[in-house]
C-alpha cells in the first residue's frame, strides 16, 4: 500500500533501488544531495545536478523539466553518505514562474523499479521559496527510510546548499543555472500537457504483470524526464530476468474502449496519448493473432481530429524511443558496473590473481556481463521493430505541414483555412537505429524562434564542408521552413520579411521573391536593416499596448496583424548596436504578439559581441543545415541526430507550393 506523506513524516523503504519521480506544474531543476552522518555535503563532488548528473548510486535529469525520474541505488552509495536530499529549484531567467507559489504544487513518489508507489508527498504550502528541499533518503541502524521535508528557500540553490554545510554553495549554484540554460536552449519543448492530470506519476493505465521474483542484483532504471505513467520504456518489469533493466516496449495501438489491457511486457495502452474526452475512439488495431502484438495503426493516439491524432502519437513514438534507448544504454552500463564488481571482489584475494582462479573469474564476469547486454540488447530491437513498423504506418498518412517534401501529399496540396497544430522541422534520430526517424513537429503559432546554424564548427559535416557551400544550405534550409509556413497558414494571415544586408542570399531566396509572397524585397544594407527592423519593432510595441489595455480594435487600420516571420541572413554583418538591441527585443517579446525569428547565422561571426548575445541564441532553437547530434529530447535528454529537410532532386515541389500560396492570396484578394 502506498503510504501518503505529510511534511515530516517518514517511511521505511523495502528496497534499496528505487526511483523518484517528480511532477511540477512547470520546468524545476532536478538534483541530489549526498550527505554524511552528520548531515554536510562534503564538496561539490556529493551533488548530483544536470552539470553532473551522475554519480555512484544516483542519477537525476540532465534539464530542467515539468516531469523527472531520478534513479537511485542505495547498496551502491559511498559508505560515508548516510543521507540523499531531493532537491527542486526554479530555473533562473527562463521567463518561468519567479516562485513555487505561483505554480501548482510539485508531487513527489518514490517508487520501484517496476513502478510500484512506495511512498507520495505533495509539496504544499510553498510561497515565495526558489528552492525546495522535496525528500530525505537516510540511513537509520542499518534500514533506509524516506523522510517528506517541504522546507523551502527563498533564497534559492545558494541558500539551500550553504544550509547543507557545502563549501563554495553560491559558485556551484550558478554553475547548475549555467547548465541548466545550456540545456534548455538544445531542448525540443515538449507538448503542453493535456490535462492536470496527465503531469501526475501515479499509474493509470490498468494492471501490469508483477516482476519476476529474484533475490539478485537489480538495475537502476534508466533516468528521465517527462509525463509518463510507470508503462512506457524504461518503466516496466523486465521481461526475463530482474538484473536486467529493460522497457516495456513501444505502445504502438490502442485497444478499442473498455477492452482488456494485453498482458506481458509491452503495454499498448497508450497512456500517454489520451486525452481526456476524445469526441470519437480512435482507428481500431485489426485483432492480433494469440502472441502477437497488435499491428500499429496511423492516429491511433485519441484526439479531436486526425491531425491531433497523428500529432500525439509521433510524440508517443519520440518519447518510446527515448525511454527504450535509455534503458538499453542503462542496462549496459549495470552490465559493466556489475563485471567490475565482480572482478573486484574474486580478484580481492591475491591467491587468485595469478593462475587459472584469475582466468576463470575474470571468463565468468565478461560471460555474465556479455548474457546481460545480449539480452537488453534483444529487448531494444523488439521495440525499435515494434516503433519502425509504427513509423512506416504513420508517415505515408501525415497532412502537408507534419510531412516530408517528398511525401506524395505535397502535389494534392492546397492552402488550409484554418491553422494546423504543429509544423514539421525536419528528423531526428538515435545512433541505436539510424533508419527510424521521429519527425520534429513543434506547434503553431511558434513559442520560440529558429537559428540555422551556417557555422563550420556547428559539427563534423559542417566541419568538412566548404564555408560558402555550407552558407548557401543554411539560407536553402531556412527558405523551405518559410515556404512551409507559407503553405499552412490561411491566405493573408502569415508574412515574411527577409533581411539580407549584403545581398549574398539572392539564389537561395530566388523561389520566395519569383512567387511573390515576400511582405516586401528582402532589406539590403543598414538603412534596410533599420527600416525592417523598426517596422516590427513597432508592431510589437503597438499588439503589446493594445492586448494590454484590452483594446485591440483602437489599432492603427494600416498595421498587419497576421503572423509575421522575420528571416535575418548573415547576422550580425550590417547591423549596428541599436538595430542588435532592437533584434534581441523581437526574439524576446514578440512570439507572444505574433512575431516569429528565423535567423541564418554563424555563432562565431558575432563573438566580437562577447556574452551580450548569448541570450539572443538560448532564446532560438538551433537546427543545422547537415545532419547534427545537438538536440536533446524533454525526458532523457538524448543527444539527437537532427536531419533537415530536403527536397528531392529534380523535384518541383518548392515551386508549385508557392505557386499555390499565390493563388490563394490572389483569391482571397489579399
């Protein structure tokens, strides 16, 4: 039975390898405290955060996010800590909530490996407190017992770590905000939450099958962040042997309502994919034969329209794919510890380091060692063939805007009256399995601008190519995301500006001015830069006031209120200090009234600007031109390949979706 904590209280725990999982109402900073008998964290090395997310027996999140799992080993801590402190923070300068008490309670379970709650605590009475200290984890003659604490600091990580004895408390504070805003700008934000609820740990999806009972060694569980419910990857009992950390696999199918959840290890529940009143179920799986799975079916995630459909279950299939690999990734590092282990102790007699004693420990480690990865290394194919299998079902049935532009949907296309939920990005990808691609689909209107990375230091291929070439791409990557915008939003609703100070971006602009969809020609030099600049300025100044004061019909006749997308080419030449100022104001303030960045830039071209930019760039979601691991995924945080998109050889495709933005302008008399 789950024991349910108040501020003060403790629980024994009946096992040493757990997780905790935790659930905030908005992105929180994750970490760990290790602790002595006399309750000091010795020096920084005893604290676990997303500069340095593991350390022996602990694991926490690498980001700040709405939903983590931390895992924790206590057999495998340093003999001197007698204590492990959860501790939550607020991420600093993310334009977030300033205090806990301005955002929903955080919820914190400590649960096993199989995802059985074995003690919850809800965080309440939290004011003006940055910091948290959620849970207590200590050693009490010999048993570990989980203590619920609550006791917040207004003074934040510095305060909260200073209170715990830790030298240089303020230094490793800002070196764990400094990390933290690292990660969020490589972050892809996950989709907001569908309901209360959903942000909650506690299992929802119906029974699962108990883990096999073994006195043996078991594995941490492979750490992450998110909303899951205890039954997708990563989660799940093993399905062989209780050493082994592997996940359920992929939900690929949602059994029709009221039908019985399938037993075994995967789980095709979807329980991460259901909204809470769906207004018809979705595409039933055909009947499964006796053994086997359900055969994947596109939109079988549940939603108000096909589209919503498709949108949650590409996120269901990122998100599988993360927690799959990751307890893959774990299950083969427990493998490694567990042979040092055992390596350690057989060789600890120094009768055995010499003769055939020695060899055969050492055989029987790397055996067992090679047993264990061979197996987590079988799980991961199952739900990485169960995933692939979804995405060759998925794909040939996307709409225009989550397609690619080779998709056949393209030559039927024609420009929507109302806007999509979300817009395709490009690909990304998993070095476990390079063929299964995740479509990157961030939602419309855009919260966040976009960086195309013209840079050659951005990666290896980067590196590789000549600077001109790679120049030309990023500009040829940035005008396919335009013409794609152009192609979903309703006529006379979505404006590109460009910007090109020196003229140097005519070819790959050639498709967008030949069709005439540009608000004007693209600005060239720094009275151009200035003009464009000020015109949007200007705009955002005016939405702002207006929304403000409740006055939205007192705007000025002549000013454009569809979405507008400023492309900037070749940042920073031609601008000058104002017109940087004025381009940091547009990427801070105006996604929220209705104006999108969209910049082609080398980081390194604008050091001369020192850090006084480094906002500008954490603020946009940087994607490349060639094919980059830099994007991590809101659960894991997985170093992602990303693949941009491309258009086929020889295919039309760009010109004739333009063509078809100009006829609807034309008919629309826009």
């Amino acid at each position: 039975m789950t024991a349910e904590l108040v501020r003060g209280q403790n629980h024994t725990l009946p096992q040493t390898r757990l997780e905790i999982r935790i659930s905030a109402g908005s992105p929180v900073v994750a970490g760990a405290t290790l602790a002595d008998e006399s309750g000091t964290v010795r020096g920084p090395e005893w604290v676990a955060h997303p500069g340095a997310h593991r350390l022996p027996g602990l694991e926490v999140s690498r980001q700040a996010a709405a939903g983590h799992r931390l895992a924790v080993d206590l057999e495998a801590l340093p003999e001197a800590v007698h204590r492990v402190t959860v501790l939550l923070a607020l991420p600093v300068g993310t334009g977030g909530p300033a205090r806990f008490g301005a955002t929903a309670a955080p919820f914190a379970a400590v649960t096993g490996l199989d995802g059985t709650e074995i003690a919850t605590f809800t965080l309440t009475g939290l004011d003006a407190e940055t910091a948290v200290n959620a849970l207590e984890l200590y050693r009490r003659q010999g048993a570990w017992k989980v203590r619920a604490v609550g006791q917040g600091y207004a003074t934040g990580l510095a305060g909260m770590l200073t209170d715990q004895g830790l030298p240089g408390a303020a230094e490793l504070a800002a070196t764990i905000q400094e990390a933290v805003a690292r990660s969020l700008a490589r972050s892809v934000a996950p989709p907001p939450p569908r309901t209360p609820e959903a942000d909650r740990v506690r299992q929802t999806s119906g029974p699962q099958a108990p883990p096999p009972a073994s006195s043996g060694p078991t594995a941490p569980s492979a750490t992450g962040t998110g909303p899951g419910t205890g039954s997708g990857p990563g989660t799940g009992p093993a399905a062989t042997d209780p050493a082994l950390p592997t996940a359920a696999a992929p939900t690929s199918g949602t059994p029709t309502p009221g039908a019985a959840a399938p037993t075994g290890p995967i789980n095709y529940a979807h329980p991460r994919r259901r909204p809470s009143a769906p207004p018809a179920p979705p595409p039933t799986p055909e009947p499964a034969q006796p053994g086997q799975a359900p055969q994947p079916v596109a939109g079988d995630a549940t939603g108000w329209s096909m589209d919503e459909r498709l949108y949650n279950q590409i996120w269901g299939m990122f998100e599988d794919l993360a927690r799959a690999v990751a307890a893959y990734r774990s299950a083969v590092d427990f493998a490694e510890s567990r042979m040092g282990q055992e390596l350690d102790r057989a060789l600890s007699d120094p009768r055995n380091r010499i003769g055939g004693a020695g060899d055969r420990a050492r055989e029987e480690a790397r055996a067992k060692r090679d047993e264990l990865t061979a197996r987590a290394r079988e799980a991961l194919d199952r739900d990485l063939g169960q995933l692939a299998a979804e995405a060759a079902v998925v794909e040939p049935a996307l709409p225009a805007a989550y397609a690619g532009w080779d998709n056949p949907v393209w030559h039927a296309h024609r420009i929507p009256m109302e806007l999509p939920m979300a817009l395709r990005l490009g690909d990304l990808h998993l070095p476990e399995r390079a063929d299964l691609r995740i479509p990157l689909l961030v939602r419309l209107p855009q919260e966040r601008g976009i960086w195309v990375d013209s840079g050659r230091t951005a990666s290896e291929a980067a590196a590789l190519m000549d600077g001109d070439r790679l120049r030309r791409l990023a500009m040829e990557t940035a005008v396919l995301h335009a013409a794609r915008l152009l192609s979903v939003y309703p006529p006379g609703e979505f404006s590109v500006h460009v910007i090109d100070p020196a003229g140097a971006a005519a070819g790959p602009l050639a498709p967008l001015v030949d069709a005439g969809v540009l608000a004007g020609p693209p600005a060239a030099g720094a009275q151009g830069v200035a003009s464009v600049l000020a015109h949007l300025t200007r705009r955002v100044d005016l939405v702002q006031m207006a929304v403000r004061a409740g006055a939205a019909d007192s705007l000025p006749p002549d000013l454009d209120t569809g979405e507008q997308l400023l492309v900037v080419n070749d940042f920073p030449h031609g601008f000058d200090d104002r017109a940087v100022t004025q381009l940091r104001y547009l990427a801070d303030e105006g996604p929220a009234v209705g104006v999108h960045l969209l910049m082609v830039a080398d980081r390194e071209d604008a050091s001369a600007y020192g850090p006084v930019l480094d906002p500008l760039w954490r603020s946009l979601l940087r994607i490349t031109p060639v094919a980059d691991n830099h994007l991590a995924d809101p659960w894991v945080g997985h170093a992602w390949t990303y693949e941009p998109p491309v258009v086929p050889p020889g295919s039309r495709v760009l010109e004739q979706v333009l063509a078809a933005v100009t006829t609807a302008r034309r008919a629309a008399g826009r």
